[in-house]
C-alpha cells in the first residue's frame, strides 16, 4: 500500500525545527512530572507506614491510660490499686490521696491559725479593757438605756420588720353607758378627791 502525500501547502523550514523542539520540551516536561509524582508517592507510602505504625503503639498504650484513670478515680473514691498493677497505675492512684492528705492538713492549720488570732484579739481587748477599768474608771461609761428597749430596736431593719409583721389597727374605745365627756388632765390634777 503505497500512500500519496499531496504537498499543497509547502510547510517552511523552521516551523518543522520549532514543532520538534516543542514535542521534546513537552516531553521533558512531562517525564519530570512523572518522576516527581512517583517520587511524591513513595514518600507518601513511607509516611502512612510510619503513620500506621505509630497509631499502633497509640492503640498499645490506650488501655494503659485507662487503666491510669481508673486508678486515680478509684483511688479518689478510697478504693487502692491491686498488687500486681505496675508502677505508673500506683503512683497515680498515689496522687490524689496525696493531694487529699495535704489538703486536710493545711485546713486543719489553717483553722488552728484562725482559731489563735481570734483567740489573741480576744484576750487583747479583755486586757484593754481590765486595764481601762481598773486604771481608768471615768472612761467606761456605760450606755443608759430605756426599761424594754434593747439594740435590735435601734435598727432600722427591725423597725421596719415590726412594721410590716404588726400593721396598726385602729382600736375603738368600748361604749360606756356612763358619762360620755371627756375631761382634760389639767381639770384632774387640780379636782379634789372624794
């Protein structure tokens, strides 16, 4: 079979070189990307192995957190780890006993230190005042107050707490078949007596 090639248009020179050196260009370029896009998937492949194998020894130590904290939570609860458990599980079960331990002792000294200051102020002011009575009489005066009245009727509060508890009623006077005038205190101081 014999093909007839019909040269209708003549092609110059230097479009034929310049296709060439196209096609080899597009050539180089594309077996670079080749190259990369291997090389690209190589490391991809020995990253998710390492990935793969480290998401393991994570599934290896899981139970061993677990297991921590429900140490530590029993511990919390009074209950201690068994004997065969391994070091790590003791140490945390160890620590929230500690915790609670130092947290007992220093509520327990710091009510004995409350406990002494308050005990101290007390004793310094009954000293005060020992001294203030014996060596100075003149300036304890004591505050003279009214037959029935107490402090908690100087407060406002209390005031307004009997107000609102006892409103005032008003009270009639019961009907008298007696005399029905009334007589003023200065007529009765000065009225001679029967």
């Amino acid at each position: 079979m014999n093909l007839i090639v019909l040269d209708v248009y003549p092609v110059p020179q230097w479009i034929e070189v310049g296709g060439q050196v196209a096609a080899i260009v597009i050539l180089l370029f594309l077996s670079i990307f080749v190259l990369l896009s291997v090389a690209l998937n190589l490391v991809m492949a020995f990253l998710f192995a390492w990935l793969r194998g480290k998401s393991e020894v994570i599934k290896k130590i899981r139970p061993r957190v677990v297991a921590v904290n429900e140490a530590s939570e029993s511990a919390m609860k009074g209950v201690p780890p068994a004997e065969d458990e391994g070091a790590a599980i003791k140490v945390a079960a160890a620590i929230p006993v500690n915790v609670r331990k130092a947290d007992e002792k220093v509520e327990q000294v710091s009510g004995r230190v409350a406990d002494a200051v308050i005990e101290f102020r007390a004793r310094t002011v009954q000293a005060k005042t020992i001294v203030k009575a014996f060596l100075m009489p003149g300036l304890l005066v004591r505050e003279r107050r009214p037959h029935g009245q107490d402090l908690a009727s100087k407060s406002p509060g209390y005031r307004e707490l009997m107000q609102e508890s006892s409103p005032e009623e008003p009270v009639e006077p019961p009907a008298s078949e007696g005399y029905e005038q009334t007589v003023p205190s200065g007529q009765l101081k000065h009225a001679s007596s029967r």
